[in-house]
C-alpha cells in the first residue's frame, strides 16, 4: 500500500509514511545546560561552608544573621544624651530607692551601732553594741569560719596573732612607709565594743580601707569573734584559767568555744 502510494507521487515531492513513531523532544541549547549545571554545583558552596564552619577556630565574631538585640541603639558608658536636662545618659540613683533584700533595717546585724539621738552640735551620737546580733550563734563553726576571714583579709597586716605584725605591715615598715596595722592585744582594742570593730571592718578606719564590698555581713561578725577569741587566748585572767568567772559582755558568747579556739591561736 505504502510503496503504491510512492509510486503515484509526483517527482521532486519526498515520500510520505504513516507509520507512527514516538514523540520527541528537542536537545536544549548549550548554553542553558551550562547554566543548569553551573547552578547545580553553586548551591553546593554554602553546603561547604556551613560544614567547613562547624570543625573550624576563628578569633572573628561567628556570622549572625537575624540581629535580634545583638545589635540595638542604646548609649554607651559616659556618653551624652538630649533628653536629659544634664545631658548626661548616665542616670543617678533615684533617691530612696532600695534593692530587693537590702533593706538592712536591723542596724545591730548590719551597722553594730544604732543612732541614739543629737548629741554635741545636734550630730546623731553613735553608741557601739556590746554584744553580737541576736542573729549570729557564736559557735565553733562561726569561729572557724571568722579564722578563715580573718586569715584571707586581716592577717596580711594585723598578723596571723594579731599583733599587727603581718607581711604588708612588714614589708611598709622595711621600705619607710608604716602602715601602722593595729595590734588586738592592747586596752585600746580590747575595750572596744563588738559593734566597734563590726563598724571598723564595715567602713574603714585611718589606713584600713573599707571590706563591706568584699566580706558579708555574717562573715564580718564571725571575723569579730575570732578577734575575740585571738584576744582571749593571749590575755587570760587567772581567774578565768582557774574557772572562777566568765569574760565581759565583749568575749562572753566567744568564750563558749575558747578551748577551740585558744588551741587554734596558739597554733599559728
């Protein structure tokens, strides 16, 4: 049928089939295959680099996209600010204001002195307490625990005894700077109320600078009690050696654990 219907074709007119064959498509242009490939191995990069990221060191800052607060306006240490009068950005403290927990209204625990009232010129009159805040349990864990404080920020000028002979005190009296560190075993000291020596540690006196910043409260009144103690084992009554009587209000609570604390003195 085919080769009938060739024959009858006029000349110069190729032959026609109607055989079916399957549908093809055409090959695309090189050039979009190039940029398909070329695509294909470029989203690979960042693959890499994430990858290469994770088991790699560098000093720079790590690559952070979403900012968050990372990065925010906001001012700067003493920096300036048009919208304060002052312009300062650096505000004061509000005045009157207390942080949470820092009220410190019991002035025995946390000054060892309360203010009695205008004495000469009309200035409040200071009067020291003689014995410990109904807080502190002089026992023989709080005089270990003073031994520690006084040995970590005391001993370097007042001495390991408390005879004011310590390393710094040393050492200034060496060089011709004397700091003059006081020794606990003189009437002086001695006759200080508690609450004098809890001030002294609190704020500071002559060349002793302030420990309220490094030393807590309990640790300050457990350093008292160790003075007392350090006090006590190089100035016994005899009548207090023989058992016959008991310390003043200054070393009455210290003297319950004295044996302790006397064997730990003399130990140094």
């Amino acid at each position: 049928m085919a080769s009938r219907i060739h024959d009858d074709l006029p000349p110069g007119i190729p032959p026609v089939t109607y055989a079916p064959r399957e549908p093809r498509l055409r090959r695309p242009p090189f050039p979009f295959i190039a940029i398909a490939i070329i695509a294909v191995v470029g989203s690979w990069v960042p693959l890499v680099l994430f990858a290469r990221g994770r088991v790699s060191r560098s000093e720079l800052p790590r690559v952070q996209l979403p900012q968050d607060m990372g990065v925010q306006p906001k001012y700067r240490e003493q920096q300036t600010s048009e919208l304060f009068v002052d312009g300062r950005a650096d505000r004061p403290r509000v005045v009157g204001t207390v942080a949470r927990g820092k009220l410190y209204e019991d002035d025995h625990l946390y000054r060892g002195y309360p203010m009695t009232g205008a004495g000469q010129g009309g200035k409040p009159q200071v009067k020291f307490f003689d014995d410990f805040p109904p807080q502190v349990k002089v026992d023989e864990a709080l005089l270990h625990r003073g031994r520690e404080r006084f040995t970590i920020y005391c001993s370097a000028c007042h001495g390991d005894d408390g005879y004011g002979h310590g390393s710094v005190s040393t050492r200034a009296d060496e060089i011709g700077m004397p700091i003059n560190a006081a020794s606990f075993h003189t009437d002086v000291v001695r006759n200080r109320p508690n609450g004098h020596i809890f001030n002294t540690i609190t704020n500071g006196i002559r060349n002793m600078p302030a420990y309220s910043a490094q030393i807590a409260v309990e640790d300050r009144w457990a350093i008292v009690a160790y003075v007392r103690a350090l006090e006590l084992s190089q100035n016994v009554p005899p009548n207090m050696a023989a058992g016959d009587a008991k310390p003043d209000a200054n070393g009455a609570q210290a003297s319950s654990a004295s044996s302790t604390t006397t064997s730990a003195a003399a130990g140094r």
